[in-house]
C-alpha cells in the first residue's frame, strides 16, 4: 500500500503559481502512476492530469500549457506545477496512485485505489 499526503495549496492571485506536492509513503512511487483531481465547490471532482510511472503525461484541455505534472522518485514524490492560474482553478486537489500494472484509464477516478487527503487552491480576481 501507499500513502499520500498533498502540500502546497494556498491562496494566489489571478496569473500567479503554486506547486502542489504529493508525498509518498509505504511504496516507491515508480511503481505507481499518479493522477490528479480537482473538486470545486458545488461541483463533481473532475481530472486534472495524471503521469505514468514511465513518465507519460496527460492533462485535461482547460489546463494544457499552464500545468505540468511531474514525479521524483529520490524523494518518493509527484508535483503538480500551476502557472498562470484562473480564478476557475479554484478546488480542492487531490493526488492519487495506482499499480502502473493496473491501471487503465488515467482519467478516471475509479481507477485509482490510493488518495490523498487533499488540499485547497484558491485564485483572487
């Protein structure tokens, strides 16, 4: 099993950055694939991006060319660099894992067995 504890939310103003960390804990994560989610208020959590365990990435369109998600394994964790962010960028954001061996569809939450507990981002105007 693996253990995720996310770090690094705050509160930024239009067109600022954050970096979001997902810290692992109990596995390495080069075994795993790592996705992340957003949740607005009053909204479904929907995908942000996930990368592979191979380092293949992928990113829902709203946030293409602003985010970038990456992984370290010296340190056991995953990232998620914001730039350029929008006041619709406001959530929660939620790291997750999976087996890489296991998993199908990045992009869906079902897939993924492993989460973290969260962490608010929230954009001025």
């Amino acid at each position: 099993q693996v253990q995720l504890v996310e770090s690094g939310g705050g509160l930024v103003q239009t067109g600022g950055s954050l970096r979001l960390s997902c810290a692992a804990s109990g596995s390495r994560l080069d075994f795993y694939s790592i996705g992340w989610f957003r949740q607005a208020p009053g909204k479904e959590r929907e995908w942000v991006a996930c990368i592979s365990n191979e380092g293949r990435r992928s990113y829902v369109d709203s946030v293409k060319g602003r985010f970038t998600t990456s992984s370290d394994i010296a340190v056991n964790t995953g990232y998620l660099q914001m730039n350029s962010l929008k006041p619709e960028d406001t959530a929660i954001y939620y790291c997750a894992a999976q087996f890489a061996s296991t998993i199908g569809r990045c992009w869906e939450e079902d897939e993924y067995d492993y989460w973290g507990q969260g962490t608010q981002v929230t954009v001025s105007s």
